[in-house]
C-alpha cells in the first residue's frame, strides 16, 4: 500500500519514513548540506589550530555566516523534501534556486522569531501580573501557569511554537507574522506532543556527532575538522526531513478535525 507522505504519521513513522527518504534521495540532499562544509571547516581549524584570543574572536565572527549558510542549506532541503514527497524529483540546483529566492523573508522572519523568543525570557513576571489581572486570559485556550513561574519557560514554549516557521516560508510562502501564526497553529494542541518529536529527533542527529567528535579528537587540527564538518552535513537532512514530515503530519491532523467539525455541524443541520 502506497504510503500518504504528506499525511498524518506517528513517531516511528516520522523516523522511519525521514530515513528512507533520505537514503531514496541521497545525493541532492547530501549536495545540499554540503554548502555548509566549507565555513565549518574553516571555524574547526581555526578552534583547533589555536587557543589565543585572537582565533576565538575569529570563530566567534566566521559563525554568523555559517549560520547564514546553515539556513540558505536548511530552506533548500525543505524544498527537496517537499518535491521528494510529490511529484518531483529533488534536484540540487532547483532547490538552492528556491532557497536564494525566498532568503530574505526567511531571514526576517526567524530572526524575528529570534528577538520575540529573547524577550520573552525577560516577560514572564509581566505575564504573570497580565494574568491576575485578566483571570479569563488564556493561552491557545489554556491557563499554563508554569509559563510565568519557571524561568525560561515562555521562550521555550515559543520556540516550539514556531519551530516549523521554515516550512511555512518555504512551503506555503508565508512570510513574518504569517508564517508565526501558521506554525502555531499547526502546534496547537500538540506542544508538548511536538516537543517530545522534536527531543527525540535532536537525539538522534546527536549521535553520529558524538561519536565524531569523539574520534576526531586526537586527530591534527585539519583533519579533525574536516571529519567533523563532513559528518555534520551527513547528519543535517535527517532532522530537516524529519521536521517537514512533522509539519505535514499536523497539517493533515488539522485539516481531518475541520473536515470532522463540518461533517458533525451538516448532520446537526440534517432535519430530524
């Protein structure tokens, strides 16, 4: 039986499913992820090679555009996935053409995702005075207390919320406000159903990490590097692929509890 891609899927079918398309469209997605090699090599060898002050300002600069690049290889795999999952086959140059041209908005919309999670840290105390205040505020329906007593609790809430703002951009040409809503309510009701997905998803990319990191150790500067930044690229469609899976997955929850409220609303409406 044909499996729905794009539909409704648990946990282990997430995984499993993110595996094989990845092992199905190995070369673009891993050309893809390659883009990010080169910066990573480069921060690798310079932490490595040298402990000065110097070197770790120069690090610390060369990560604001491997983050740059990070997010341009992480929106055109959204794109290879989304064509992997269709009618289309991933094509390497397609998928980076879509990333290039929808980069600003992506931009603009995480990094204000980015500022609203940073201030949010500092806006529980705030919440909690706006909810005694307002014993009938809810968020998404609920009164999450724990939201303005545990410190960092709204930023974390938040940026689970928007963890799929990429996918919205990318998929649906959402842009700022728009894409935030989009992936929020595709989360709600699901937090922490979304959030366990996502812990487990980090778990497994860890791995491969780990283990390089562990083996690349004891190696001379360069070669450490390169190890660890070609494992990385090997590690970075899974998750990608595997968060698209789970956009689609609450995509399609949605749609079946709408479907479900107007079947229910036409039979009430049916004459007794």
């Amino acid at each position: 039986m044909k499996v729905e891609l794009r539909g409704r899927h648990d946990l282990g079918d997430i995984i499993g499913l993110s595996y094989r398309l990845y092992a199905r469209n190995f070369v673009p997605f891993f050309l893809i992820a390659a883009i990010t090699i080169p910066l990573q090599l480069l921060i690798g060898v310079i932490q490595q090679g040298s402990s000065g002050a110097g070197a770790q300002v120069a690090s610390a600069l060369l990560n604001i555009p491997a983050a740059i690049v990070g997010l341009i290889a992480s929106a055109a795999l959204i794109v290879a996935v989304h064509d992997a999952t269709g009618e289309n086959a991933p094509d390497f140059g397609r998928s980076l053409d879509a990333s290039f041209e929808r980069f600003g908005t992506l931009f603009t919309t995480s990094l204000l995702a980015g500022v609203l999670a940073i201030l949010a840290l500092g806006a529980a105390p705030l919440l909690a005075i706006y909810w005694l205040a307002r014993p009938g505020a809810t968020i998404d329906g609920e009164r999450r207390w724990w939201l303005a007593v545990v410190p960092g609790a709204l930023a974390i809430y938040l940026a689970v919320r928007w963890v799929l703002l990429q996918q919205s951009v990318m998929i649906e040409s959402r842009r700022h406000w728009a894409a935030l809503d989009d992936s929020a309510d595709a989360v709600r009701g699901s937090w922490w159903r979304v959030l366990g997905i996502l812990i487990v998803i980090a778990l497994i990319e860890l791995g491969p990490v780990s283990i390089a990191s562990a083996i690349a150790t004891p190696l001379p500067p360069l070669a450490s590097a390169a190890l660890t930044s070609i494992v990385l690229a090997f590690v970075i469609p899974f998750p990608v692929t595997a968060q698209t899976l789970l956009y689609y997955d609450l995509k399609a929850r949605k749609q079946a509890d709408v479907s479900a409220d107007r079947l229910t609303a036409a039979e009430q409406d049916l004459p007794g």
